[in-house]
C-alpha cells in the first residue's frame, strides 16, 4: 500500500522544489508532450497548483522558447536533469505573475540582486 509520503503528487512536489531550489531543468510529459521547462515559479494560481516555466526544448504547439503554465496535476514522468539555468529570467512586462500562494521561486542569476 502506497503511503500518502510516497504518492506520485508528494514526489512531484519534491522534485520541483528541488530544481528551482538548484536551478535545474526538468524534463516531463504534457498533455501528450514531452517538455523540456526551466521551472521558475510553483505554487497555487487560480485555485490550481501549476508550474511557470522557460520551455527550451521538446514539443510545443507554439514556437520555442517561450513561456509556459502546466497544472501539476497534469505532469507525468517528471525527470530533474543535471542541466542548470541561470536563474530568473527578465519578462516582457517586468512583471511576475500573480499567485494565490507561491511555493518557491527561482532565484535571480548570480550577482543580480533578489528583488
């Protein structure tokens, strides 16, 4: 019997924590896609828990790279590579998203101040 510790949602949890704390690209499956994702925020967005990413790699229906939203509920073979990123990533806007409650959120690049 699987423990509520052991539950595929608790080690997808882990595993995000995990790459934003260390700056590390994850490799998953979406919505039938194989997705390449520098993850950068998770957390709670619109009553759903969702990973904010840098798509690089894999496929996508729009152009690479570019931003994108997963519901975590939806991810399926999570992988954390030994691939790193620099850290966070300047937006358009200048702007984060808004969230109902941030788990974490990758760090700037190193010697850029956390803002």
């Amino acid at each position: 019997m699987e423990s509520e510790v052991d539950s595929p949602a608790q080690r997808i949890d882990e595993l995000l924590r995990r790459a934003i704390a260390e700056k590390r690209l994850v490799r998953f499956n979406y919505n039938n896609k194989l997705r390449i994702i520098e993850p950068h925020d998770y957390g709670v967005h619109k009553g759903l828990i969702k990973l904010f990413g840098y798509q690089v790699g894999g496929m996508s229906s729009e152009p690479l790279p570019n931003w994108r939203w997963a519901v975590v509920n939806s991810i399926s073979d999570l992988h954390v590579l030994n691939c790193t990123f620099p850290g966070r990533r300047s937006t358009r806007s200048g702007k984060h998203q808004r969230w109902d409650q941030l788990f974490i959120r990758v760090k700037p690049p190193e010697g850029e101040d956390d803002q």
